[in-house]
C-alpha cells in the first residue's frame, strides 16, 4: 500500500511480470508508462507498457505473441485505497521499437484481456431455448469467456423469455448481438456488455444512470496548484485539463433517427406490415432515468416544414405521424424489420415473438443519446472510479464576473456554466502511471470521457 501522499494521487507496484513459454521476466525495472484503456462500449480490456530495455528481451524471451502479462499496482487518493489488477493480458504486438543509445532500446509492448483471446480463438454455433437474455449471455461468457483470472460476470436480469439460434458468431459478437435485444426490467432496452479492471457487466444504462454519484470533480483554468492537495483534502478532485468533445451534431442526430424514427414490420406469414414511430420526448417524459431531467433539444416548432410525411403501412394506435417540431419528422430515419408470431418456432404450435417495436427504435434513440454533451477530462487518478459509475463535475462559465458597487458579485447564479457542468456517466478511462515522473511514488493520472443524456433545465441554464 501507498503510505504517503506525495500528489493528489500515487500509486506503488506489488509486481509486473512477463510470463513466457521459457520463464518469467520482472519488468518492474524496466516499466517507463503503464495505460490501460476501459470503456463502456469495447468489450474487453487493452493495456499497453513502454518499456527501456538494456537486455534485449525481445531476442532473448523471446517475444512471439505467446506471453502473457501478471501484474498488480496498488493507488491511493481521495482518502481511499485500491488496486489496478484486471488478470492476465495477453500480448498481441509490439511496436515503437527503436534504438535510444549504445546497448539500448525502447518499444511498446500491447495487451488484451483473457476473453478477448477467448473470444478471437473460439465461435458460438448453438441454440438457447426458453431462456433471458441475461442468462443466454452468462452461459456465453461462462462456456467460452472465463477462465478463472477475472473477477466474473455480473448481470442484471432481462424481462421476457427468448428462443435464439446463434450461427457461428464469436462469443463477444454473439453477445453484442443479444444486448441489442435485451430489455431490463423496467422496460428499458440499452443493455452494454464491458469489462473494468477486471470486473465485467451486462447492465441496462438505465440502471446505471440510477446510481449515485460516486466522487465530485472541478475545473479550475487559473489553478497552480501542481499537487491538487488543496482540493483533495476537501474530498474534491482538481481536474488538471478540460476538453469538450461534442454538443451536439443536428445531421447526424437526424440521420442517426435521435429526434425521430419510424419502423414498418413486416409478417410475411400473415401478410400483415404495420407501421410506428418514435420520437425523443418519449424516453424524457417517461420513467427511463438519464443524468438530468430535460431533453437536449427544445419542443418549439421549426422554421422549415419538410415534405408531407410517408405513410407505408397502417399506423399503430398510439404512433403518430405529424407534427411541427424536429420530434415528428419521423421520414427522417426509416427501419423495416420482419416479425410473426411464429419466428425461429420449431414445431406448429410453438408461438415466439421478436418484440421489436419494444426495442429497435428505443434503443437506437437511448444509445444515442450517449453521444451528444460529451467530455474529456486529465486528473490525478481516483482509486475505485470504474467505468459505468456516476460522477458531478462544476465547469466555471466563461464570463464576466459582475459585482455591485458595495463589491458583491451580483451574478452569482452565472458563475457555473450549468450545460457543461452536473451528473456524468463514465464511458473509459486511461489508467496512466508515469515511472519516469516518480518522486518518492509513481504519479498516477486518469483521462477520463464522460458524457450527460439530459440537462438540468429545459433551456441548458440554471
């Protein structure tokens, strides 16, 4: 463990070892930056290790691919402790090699976790009858993902019963292809499969966006405060850089079908299409949960009217297709799927239902919905911050402070901007120890990409 508290946060190492067909070989003294890279939307775990390297390892291992990496860093910050220790990785390239002096070289070596091998070396070719979802997936990873290095599977049950038939896909595409299809409990369909530091998940979003926030962020762009001491002992983490990765993009969340949609089914057994649409008010005003409140788009009409809207098949009941605002151009994105009551059936009486009027457009538009207020932040890293957890961050606004003439500031309520600032969901994170950045302890830093599905307030302000 780390026994003292030379910057906001350190980090120690218990042991790096390279396990090859012909021995082991410590890389602690040999570590010049460790990265690992998480997020909620690669399956897998991918760690990458510069090393300086004065043996030729490469040569005399040697290096083929067919190592694997062992190793457990201990961190401390933000009062707490924990470790950085997701199981064995297993080599796939080395690259950036290249002499630095006489009798010297550097390179880096790269890493994937135990089931990405798994997934890579091994196909699914079977049929799940009368199961979940949830269980389909843990059969899959248990059958062909785990191995007993990692700290297994957690799930979170799925509403219905399916009948599946899996043709030869890799495990994580076959599981990829499930959480597409997956519905929690709530009746909410945006299930990721990922794995953190070891820990892997099935969960719904939503359920994620339930949670509470687990650690609270600033920025401040005047601070000088190298160590980020001064606001980690106010239990408060300093962010060292700031950058706004999106807002918002109106074409793509057009074409994408974010704001509208419109799905036709097809039975082609009962010679039956129908025809819904969807529109971005629906997961807002509903019980689905998102980091704030309002959608990132207002309900005021539009100062263009598109073309008169297609009608390809009757409308179900509770759809509409109509409207002024950009929520009811639902020819902005069209789908067609086919669907009857005996799909994937194996005998005559068997009935089965695809359900996909109660996921294909929700979830597009929930999945979406992670991509519009995103950001990156570089700040020192937070021992137990994983990715799918909550946190708040405040972002000062960038204007005028304004005072009376007593000196009091009279736009207190502007001093934070309230888009950018509030609840976030982690959607990766780099895990960064520099070893050449080592005082008494190795400086461990995270960046960090978070996003927000709602505003605080109809308008983006306060």
């Amino acid at each position: 463990m780390v026994e003292y508290t030379h910057r906001a946060s350190d980090a120690s190492v218990e042991f790096v070892e390279l396990i090859t067909p012909a021995g082991t070989i410590d890389l602690k003294g040999s570590l010049v930056t460790f990265d690992m890279y998480e997020s909620l939307y690669n399956k897998y775990i991918k760690v990458e290790i510069t090393i300086n390297d004065s043996a030729n390892i490469p040569f005399h291992a040697p290096i083929l691919g067919e190592e694997y990496l062992n190793f457990r860093f201990n961190t401390k910050s933000s009062g707490r402790t924990g470790e950085i220790w997701p199981g064995n990785m297993y080599t796939v390239e080395i690259t950036d090699r290249y002499i630095t002096k006489d009798r010297q070289q550097m390179y880096i070596l790269h890493f994937v976790s135990q089931q990405a091998m798994h997934s890579m070396n091994s196909t699914v070719s079977r049929s799940f009858n009368a199961k979940p979802i949830s269980d389909i997936v843990n059969d899959i990873y248990t059958d062909y993902l785990e191995d007993g290095s990692s700290n297994g599977l957690t799930v979170e049950p799925t509403l219905g019963i399916e009948n599946v038939v899996i043709p030869n896909l890799k495990p994580l595409q076959a599981i990829d292809w499930l959480s597409k299809r997956a519905i929690n409990k709530r009746g909410v369909p945006n299930y990721l499969f990922w794995e953190s530091n070891g820990e892997t998940y099935f969960k719904s979003v939503d359920t994620l966006l339930s949670e509470k926030s687990v650690q609270k962020f600033f920025y401040n762009p005047i601070s000088n405060d190298s160590t980020k001491l001064n606001a980690l002992s106010n239990g408060v983490i300093e962010i060292d850089e700031l950058q706004i990765l999106s807002g918002f993009n109106v074409a793509k969340n057009v074409s994408d079908g974010f704001y509208a949609s419109k799905l036709v089914t097809h039975d082609i057994v009962n010679k039956k299409i129908e025809e819904r649409t969807y529109s971005l008010d629906k997961i807002y005003n509903s019980n689905i949960n998102h980091t704030e409140d309002f959608m990132p788009i207002s309900e005021a009409e539009t100062d263009f009217t598109p073309p008169e809207r297609h009608t390809f098949a009757p409308l179900e009941k509770n759809s509409s297709n109509s409207g002024d605002n950009i929520q009811s151009f639902y020819d902005s994105n069209i789908k067609v799927y086919p669907k009857h009551n005996q799909l994937f059936s194996r005998t005559i009486g068997e009935l089965y239902n695809n359900n996909v009027e109660d996921w294909l457009l929700q979830r597009s538009t929930l999945i979406r919905s992670l991509d519009q207020i995103r950001l990156q932040i570089t700040c020192p890293g937070v021992a137990g911050l994983e990715v799918g957890q909550i946190i708040e961050i405040a972002v000062p606004s960038p204007q005028k402070v304004l005072k009376t003439a007593r000196g009091n500031i009279s736009n207190v309520g502007d001093l934070n901007d309230f888009f950018l600032s509030g609840r976030y969901l982690v959607t990766s994170l780099n895990r960064n120890i520099n070893f050449a950045d080592a005082t008494t302890t190795n400086r461990y830093r995270m960046t960090i990409e978070i996003t927000k599905s709602g505003l605080g307030s109809a308008s983006g302000k306060r």
